[in-house]
C-alpha cells in the first residue's frame, strides 16, 4: 500500500492516506430472516487508486451477495490522537476501524445501500463512534500500514507518568456512609 502524506500548498497538515472500502451485502439465511433479507459488512480497505473515480460502485452482484467499491476516503493522523493509535498497535491485530450507515432511500432493488462514512486507525475514534451507537467493523491493517502508523507513534506518543499512589494510612477515614470520621488511641477509664 503506498503511503504518502497529502499537502495542501505545499505544506503537510497531517499525516494521511486515501483508501477504499469494498462493502459485502450477503442475504441472511435461517430464521432471522424473518426481520432481516440481508446483511452488510465491510470485506476489505484497499488503497485508494485513481480507476477507482469517486462515486461508489458495483463490483459483483448476484442473487446471493453483492460487493461495492466506496473509493476516496482520507484516513488522517492527528498527534493528539497519538495514544488511540499506539492502544491499535499495541492490540494481538492491527486493524482498521470502518464507520458505516444504511443510506435512508433504498436502491433500485428496494434494499438501502450501506455506505462507509469515515475510516480510522484509532482505538479512540472506534470507541466514540461505537458509544454513538454507530455500526463499526473491523478490518486487519496491511503491514505496511502499520509501519507507517507505527513510525507516527513512536514519534508522537508520550506516554503519561504513573502517577504515585497516595499510602493508605494518608488517606482520609470515612465511615460507612461516607462521613469524616476518627480514631482515637485515648482509653477511656471509668468515670472519665
């Protein structure tokens, strides 16, 4: 995959890339479907090649499954998000976080096309998104990729200091309902 950053009048913004996303509609077989005739998932992110235009398309479709093409989506890195991506790399796979969405008004056939929104490499931005009750997927990240994010990484990211752990005997005495409260090492003795 050829990574190189994109500038804007000479200067480089941010560290990015175009991809494409190959979106798979696979019709759903079995009882659930009763309330669902197809399923959508992304298959593959690519890079982005200038064939590709930039209006989505049709690779292969049957009665049984289709593939689109969703070409020109910019996949940028930004040094604030620099821990999002050292938590990708840092996982067992790599991946690539694919943001997608049902169009509102069906295609031809009746069916609403699923539509790729954006595409990251961050742990964070997969973690908004999913809060966002969006639909996420993942997709493993090609090598070179991942050298690529990883040089942004060792770059940018700074890891926090542990903080130091406050002893438990500097800690405040609470009492079961959470009220200050104390101890006393005076005894008491009869009458006093």
């Amino acid at each position: 995959m050829g990574v190189t950053p994109h500038e804007a009048e000479g200067v480089a913004l941010h560290p990015s890339l175009e991809v494409a996303v190959v979106m798979r509609r696979a019709k759903v077989q079995g009882p659930q479907s009763r309330w669902q005739t197809w399923r959508w998932a992304p298959e593959e992110v690519v890079p982005h090649e200038p064939a590709f235009g930039t209006e989505p398309r049709v690779l292969r479709q049957s009665q049984d499954e289709a593939r689109w093409l969703f070409p020109a989506l910019r996949v940028e890195l930004f040094r604030d998000d620099a821990e999002g991506y050292h938590l990708n790399l840092d996982s067992p796979a790599p991946c690539w976080f694919v943001l997608w969405r049902l169009d509102e008004a069906p295609q031809a056939d009746g069916e609403p096309l699923a539509r790729p929104v954006a595409v990251s490499l961050s742990y964070h931005d997969a973690g908004r998104w999913l809060d966002a009750q969006e639909s996420v997927d993942q997709l493993p990240a090609d090598p070179v990729v991942v050298q690529w994010l990883q040089a942004f990484v060792n770059q940018h990211y700074q890891p926090e200091p542990r903080r130091r752990r406050r002893p438990q005997s500097f800690q405040a005495l609470t009492d079961r309902f959470g009220n200050p409260a104390s101890v006393s090492t005076f005894k008491k003795r009869d009458g006093s």
